[in-house]
C-alpha cells in the first residue's frame, strides 16, 4: 500500500472529466484507489464519490493505492489530478 498527498492545481478543481478520467484510470488498474479530503472517504471507481469530496483548486487530497501495479496507479492519479484533464 502506498499513499500520497496531492494538491490539486486544476483551475476548476476535480470536476466531472477529471473524476471521469480517475474512473477510467481505475478501471484500466488491478489496485484499489480510495481519495481522502477532510476526513471523507471516495472511491476511485466511484463518479459521485469523487464529486461530494468537494475538492477544489488548491484542495489537499491523500490517495491511497492498494494492490498490484500501484505505483503506476498512482503516478496516473497524480498526473490527472495536476493537469486537470487537459482543461
């Protein structure tokens, strides 16, 4: 298991096509994503989870990745919550 504290520095902070991207990122995944912000658990596999974390720009986030190939994972979450989707 690893984990890793991120900022988010998409100007819209993780909206739909972000949250959409991190779903696919973790379908395309064996590891188990889970996002904590404030204390409020989501569920990478989840849209509306990720959604009602309310992370906007400048949000910390700890995402935690669980299972084969999770440094891969969590370079892919990384770079989708920083780039913002290419938006």
């Amino acid at each position: 298991m690893i984990s890793k504290e991120i900022e988010i520095k998409a100007p819209h902070g993780l909206h739909l096509r972000v949250a959409a991207r991190i779903v696919k990122a973790n379908q395309d995944s064996k590891a188990k994503i889970i996002f904590t912000k404030d204390g409020q658990q989501a569920d990478a596999s989840s849209i509306l989870e990720l959604l009602l974390l309310g992370a906007g720009e400048n949000s910390r986030i700890q995402v935690t990745v669980e299972g084969e190939g999770e440094q891969k994972a969590i370079e892919q979450v990384s770079e989708i919550l920083i780039d913002g989707a290419g938006i």
